[in-house]
C-alpha cells in the first residue's frame, strides 16, 4: 500500500477475515497493515471510532477485553472497496458457467437498489433486463453473503447454471 492507504480500508479488511477481532490486536495489525510500518495510534484509532459510528463495525465485551466485528454495512463496505479498486481477482479461465442474478427491491428501498446495481457492475455482470443481471465471473459467493448480510431472502435470487440462450449471452457480449 501507498502512503495514502486509508486505515479504516485497512480496518475493514483485518476484520474481514475473522467473527471477531481484538481491539488490541486490531490495532497493532493495523499500524503495520496501513503502510508496511508503524502508523501513528491516533489515526488508527480514530478510524476505528469512525467505524463504530457509521455502523460499519460493532462493539463486544467479553472477558474483561474489547472485541470488533463487521456489520453487514461494513461487509457491503468492504465488497464495494474491492470491486472499485479491483481487488477482487477474475480467474484466467472461464469455467463455463453463467451467474445469474435477479434482483428486485422496491421503490421504498431505491438506495439500496443503486447501491447493488453498482456492485453487480463493479464484479462485471451486465443488465440484460430491468432486474435481471449475467455475468461468467464467479462472484456468486460474494453475492450470497450480501444477500444473506442484508437479508434479501426474497428481494435476490442467485443462479448459477451452464447454459443460457444465445440472445442473453449475445446482449451480454455486447454490453461488454
């Protein structure tokens, strides 16, 4: 990372990998994580109260120490972070399967309707209908977790299947 890596980008990937993290050890790792050396404390610790504000990641108190772990906010975050910086690694091969995603949110809910949209254009699927998006890349496990982090039981369906019609897989190709 650069000398304007971003602690709380740093933050939410340390937590990531874990249910929960100490606050101790979240910050220890997260001087080294930032820059490949020891940041100041304050930053990393405004950043955490940062997190904990927005709703990013929550508190928990457990024997006699602090603990943080992501929210489904944080988790949406952090999925976001790395489609925009391209984190996310596409494999070298297609593995000849379509990801197909139906997603409708109503009205009431458009924000976070967008916010899926970008997503979705962000991991490389195409729009070939109003609710309905195509993709060969295998982000359907990220997908999943949103669905499940944000509790769009109904709101989202997920398929992954070998075959689609050559008009769907044409408008795909052509979006690209």
């Amino acid at each position: 990372m650069n000398k304007r890596s971003n602690p709380q980008n740093a933050l939410l990937r340390l937590l990531s990998r874990k249910k929960a993290t100490s606050i101790d050890e979240l910050k220890e790792q997260a001087e080294i994580a930032v820059n490949g050396a020891k940041q100041p404390g304050y930053a990393i610790t405004r950043a955490i109260k940062s997190m904990l504000e927005n709703g990013l990641a929550e508190g928990l108190h457990s024997d006699n120490q602090d603990y943080m772990r992501l929210t489904p906010e944080g988790r949406k975050k952090l999925a976001s972070l790395e489609l925009s910086q391209g984190t996310l690694p596409l494999p070298a091969t297609w593995d000849g399967k379509w990801r197909i995603i139906i997603l409708d949110l109503p009205e009431d809910r458009k924000s976070e309707r967008e916010a899926l949209r970008y997503l979705l254009k962000k991991a490389g699927f195409a729009c070939v209908k109003n609710t309905v998006w195509v993709s060969p890349y295998p982000f359907e496990h990220l997908f999943t977790n949103l669905k499940k982090d944000l509790g769009l039981s109904t709101e989202m369906i997920i398929i992954v299947t070998d075959t689609i019609d050559k008009e769907t897989e044409q408008k795909f190709l052509n979006q690209k």
